[in-house]
C-alpha cells in the first residue's frame, strides 16, 4: 500500500507541481496524473526496448514535469503555497479510516484473493506482465487471443499492480489487495472531497459531511470488489471526482479557483482525461455524462452574457459540436459484445432504490440518501448555478441507473448505457460519486439556516472551546455509525457478501479449497517449462497466477489456435502419431488439471478431450485433492 501510495503521489505530484498545483488539488489530483504517465510509459517503453519497470515511468514523469514547468515559468502562474487545512484533512482522514476498516474486512489476509469470474482475466494478466516484462495496453491482449491479433486493452490498472508487485517484492495476489486499498481509501476519499470543495467551498460542515458521505455509500467501492470483480472500472470511477473537479474549474463552475492561469487548468484536464480511459473506458464515457449538467450551464450563461446575434450563434454551435462529438464518441466507445444483460426491476421499483439508496443491496441508506434529497431541495430553492449543476449530476447518474436497471425499450436502452454493457452495478457505482457533494451540501445549508433562524439565534450560548470540540466529535461519531449499522445502512449487507468472494471454501464459487491446495503443490510437481490444459471455467486458469505455470486456456474467452483445438477436443483419445499427439508437441501440454464439472456461475462448458480423464490410457494421475486431479500425459 505504502509502496503505491508513493508511486502515485511521487508521479503524479510532480507533474502536478510543475504545472503549478498546491494544497488538496496537487494531493487528489497526483494520482489521475499519474495514471496516464503509468500507462504511456507501458505504452512506450515496448516500442524503444525498455523492459517493463519504475524507470520508464520516472523517465516519462521527468519529461512531462520539465515540459508543464517550462510552460508554467513562462506563462503560468502557481498556487499559493499553503498546508491542506484541517476540516479537508480530517475529511479526507474520517473517510480513509472507514473505508479502509470495509475493505480489509472484506478482503481478510493480504494474500486472499477474488474467487469471482472477472478476476480470473485480471490476475492472470498482472502475471503475464510480470513474465514477459511488457505491460504495454497493445500486448496484453495477446494473453487470451492466441491468433496473434489482439485488440487494444486499456490495461492501467494491471500496469499498477504490476508496479506494486515489483517494487515491494510481494505476489501479484497481495499487490491486488494493495492497489484496492489505495484506490477505495486513498484516491476516492481525496477526489471527491475536492470535488465537494470545487463545488461547494470550504464550510467545515460541508466537508466533514462529505468525509463521512464518501464511506456511506457501498455502491461505490465496495460493490466493486463484490460483483465482477470490477478492478479496472473501480479504478476509473475513483477518478472521477477529482477529474469533474477539474471540468467545473476548467469552465470556471463554482466556487473560486486558486489563482492560476486558465490554460493551465485546460492543460491538467487534458492531462486526467487519457488516465480516465486507460482505467476504463466506461469511466471516460460516465465523465462525458457528467459534463452534460455542466454544458447546460455554460450555455445558459452564454446566452445570458450575448450582446448579440452573432454571439448567441457561436454558442448555438458550440453546443451542437459538443453534443455532435459526444454522441458519436457514445457510439465507438461501447464493448462489441456483452451488452444483453436484460432488465432486472420495473422502473417504479428502480426509481424507488434511487430515492431510497437502497440499489442492488435492498437496505436503504437512510442517512446519505435524506441528505443528498435535502440538497436537491436546496440546490431548487437558491436556484445557483453551481447547486443545478450538481443536482443535474446527480439526476444524470440516477436517469441511467433506472434506465438500464427498467426501461422496456431495448435499443434506447442499448443507445444510452450500451457503454457500460448494459449493466446494472456498472450504472448503479455512479451514483455515490454525486451523491455526496449535493449531501454535503444539504448538510451545509441546512446547518447555515438553522444557525440563522431567530429563535435559535436566542437559545444560542458561547461555550467553552473544549465543550464545542465535545459536542462536534459527538455529532461526527454519530453520523459515522448512522451511516454503517444496519437496517439504516448498506454497508454491512455489502461487506458480508464481499467478503464472500475473498473465502476459499469447499463450496467455493470458482477455486475450493481442495483445488487451491492443489494448486499450490503445482511448483513440486510440474516443471516450470511444461504447459498446463484445463477448463478454466472450473478454475484451472488461475495455475498460471497462483502456482506460475503456464496454461492453454488462461481465461474462458481465450481465442485458441488449430493445434490447441486439437488437444481440447481430441486429448483423452490421444495416441501416438495421432493428431492429437502432434498438437500435444506443438502446444508444449504436458499436464492436464481436473476440477470436475462445477463452473463459475452454473455454465456448463464442455471441451471433449478433457471429459473421463480417468478412463484415458493417455493420462496418468500424479497428483490429488479430493475431487480435484493432476494428470501427466503419457499416451504420445
């Protein structure tokens, strides 16, 4: 976690501070600026021989901080320089401690790992990474596509963990658990809490509110760790915060910037918003969502500013070209399969888990959800901009939730969150990010207006500062629990059945605890030069993560070649000069891993070659754990 934690803020912070960031803008904004340095080094250093490690990243880091600085001495202007405060620290703090208790009750020990379908693809490419030094997102690809044509993955958050794997000398498993940690403790508590500042200004109720908020809500991260599993996704949500923090700055929406010139908050914006794609490009497309509020708003001040015509045209055609190119980045950027997840609810029932809070987990969040509602009613009543703005947010990522969660119309369905696959806790995972700022803010609001009610103004007292620190820790600590005990909160229901996923067992979704144990006795067994055949819809693909050896199929999507067709459909039946022999050679297979006939999530895939192994003259069994089998191949 340390080791992560560095590489960010060392990255991404120094190219922040040559571009002139101080303060909570430079710490949770180093980490979206380090991402696209992270995933261009892996990019890069394939094409000019350099082996995947730190160095290429310090190397790009170093030129992209010299470029920003010189650029910034000759036209720029710094921030001033000033610590974090303490209300944006505490708030950044209360969030960090909270989450971090969530997820390390999730995940248990530093080494368990995911037992989900997603996951399967992830640790396995973090290993490949880690085997062939390449971690570029135009290779990765290649792990499961063996036709050699494999498409552009954006793979940062593989990259990342790779880093973490190296640089503290741990197994990709714990680097995993690492990288979650930061993210859901570290980079959405920043952002968001500078998102809620950007928004709403410094009020010590505001931001505290916010700290607490950013905890209350396990649509996001924790329902990231717990469907998918959605690593890279996770990712790119948790920079969004800081990333629309920097669009309402850019557009000068909200309260007022620090003192910089406007080019330079455009150029950090360009510079977060290739990291957003490279995380997930289905985060990027949730970004061009957000900025629809943010462009209403800056068409309407247009208009309102227009002294003329000709003026009131030109803003006429900025809007066109902005809804011209975000309509058709909405179309390329959507997934070419894997959109016909179907509806789940009605749309009264999906409009009711948004007013209520209680998406996907069933349990309302009654504290997070009053105030973001309270907020909503505040933002209508003042009638400002940066409140209809925020709302506007808000509403956008509640219309898709209900919309791909409800709505009866396939191909409008398909048109607006096709990008997400079509997928209800992809669309459900926005919702916090709006959710609360515009509760803070409907803390903030009302607490001014109580305070400047008549009849409170009478009942007031000056008390001693210790007995105010008293009572304030009090309300804090209440708040706290509000948000995480049950009945009134999501949050257990959704650590419970997270943390599922992180428990091998002997009824184990994907890999038991007989197949694991298995799996680790693999090094003794098979040399480190011998290929491995299973189906890895039971689980035998993580033999290449858990026990490094290399397998035919790493992932149930993998794209096979002729001759490990052959060795899939004919291996059982293998004999010396059949086919199936020669592919045997050709592939390198010497090992066959069993895990019987239970697949993730109930599919019932069966490749003919690897059924009634036991009854094969081709095979020998060397090693077992209960059900599951190691055979030698014996029969060529």
């Amino acid at each position: 976690m340390l080791v992560l934690t560095g590489v960010l803020l060392f990255i991404g912070g120094t190219v922040g501070a040559a571009l002139g960031l101080r303060r909570l803008w430079l710490f949770a904004t180093a980490p979206v600026i380090a991402i696209p340095v992270v995933g261009g080094a892996a990019i890069i250093a394939p094409l000019v021989g350099v082996p995947w490690s730190i160095l290429p990243v310090i190397a790009l880091a170093a030129l992209a901080a010299v470029g920003v600085w010189l650029l910034c001495r000759r036209f720029g202007e710094p921030m001033r320089r000033r610590r974090l405060r303490f209300w944006t620290s505490l708030a950044i703090g209360i969030a960090a401690l909270i989450i971090t208790v969530q997820v390390v009750a999730v995940i248990g020990a530093a080494d368990n790992f995911s037992n989900t379908f997603d996951n399967v693809f992830h640790l396995n490419v973090v290993t490949f990474i880690l085997d062939t030094q390449n971690a570029s997102s135009l290779w990765v690809g290649h792990l499961t596509d063996h036709s050699g044509s494999a498409a552009f993955y954006p793979a940062a958050w593989h990259d990342l963990v790779s880093l973490v794997a190296q640089l503290g000398g741990v197994s990709s498993l714990v680097a995993v658990n690492a990288t979650t940690l930061v993210i859901s403790a570290l980079i959405w508590p920043a952002g968001v809490v500078l998102l809620t500042r950007q928004l709403f200004g410094e009020n010590r109720v505001v931001l505290l509110t916010a700290g607490i908020l950013a905890a209350a809500f396990p649509l996001f991260p924790l329902l990231m760790m717990d469907y998918g599993v959605l690593y890279p996704y996770q990712l790119g949500v948790a920079l969004l915060p800081a990333t629309i923090a920097a669009t309402l700055r850019a557009t000068r929406i909200g309260k007022a910037s620090p003192r910089t010139r406007p080019w330079q908050s455009w150029v950090l914006l360009g510079g977060m918003l290739p990291g957003v794609f490279l995380a997930h490009p289905g985060a990027f497309v949730a970004w061009m969502a957000f900025t629809v509020p943010i462009a209403a708003v800056l068409t309407a001040r247009g208009f309102a500013r227009a002294s003329n015509w000709d003026r009131r045209l030109l803003v006429a055609v900025a809007l066109i070209a902005y809804l011209v190119v975000g309509f058709v980045l909405l179309m390329v950027l959507r997934p070419s399969s894997g959109r016909d997840w179907p509806i789940e609810l009605r749309v009264r029932y999906a409009v009711l888990e948004v007013f209520t809070g209680s998406a996907w987990y069933g349990v309302p969040a009654v504290l997070g959800t009053s105030l973001a509602l309270v907020g909503i009613v505040w933002a209508i009543l003042r009638h400002r901009a940066v409140g209809l703005a925020a709302a506007g947010m808000l509403a956008v990522a509640a219309i898709l939730y209900v919309v791909v969660t409800s709505l009866p119309y396939p191909d409008l369905r398909d048109a607006l969150t096709g990008s997400w696959y079509n997928n209800r806790p992809r669309l459900a995972a926005l919702l916090p990010i709006m959710a609360v700022p515009v509760g803070a803010y409907g803390a903030g609001a009302t607490w001014a207006w109580l305070r400047s009610r008549p009849w409170i103004r009478k009942m007031r007292v000056a008390p001693a500062r210790p007995v105010r620190w008293a009572v304030g820790s009090v309300i804090v600590v209440a708040a706290c629990l509000a948000t995480q005990l049950p009945a009134i909160s999501p949050v257990p229901v959704a650590v419970a059945r997270a943390g599922e996923a992180y428990r091998t067992s002997p009824s184990a979704r994907l890999i038991t605890s007989d197949e694991l144990e298995l799996l680790t006795r693999l090094e003794e067994v098979v040399p480190a030069d011998a290929v491995i055949v299973g189906s890895p819809w039971t689980g035998t693909a993580l033999a290449y993560a858990l026990a490094d050896r290399s397998v035919v199929l790493p992932h149930m999507f993998t794209t096979t070649t002729d001759a490990e067709n052959e060795v899939l459909n004919g291996l059982n039946q293998a004999s010396p000069g059949s086919p199936a022999c020669d592919a045997v050679e050709e592939t390198n297979v010497e090992y066959v891993l069993d895990f019987g006939t239970q697949e993730i999530h109930g599919a019932a895939n069966v490749f003919p070659g690897l059924t009634d192994l036991d009854e094969s003259d081709a095979l020998e069994l060397v090693d077992q754990q209960g059900e599951a089998r190691l055979y030698r191949i014996v029969g060529c």
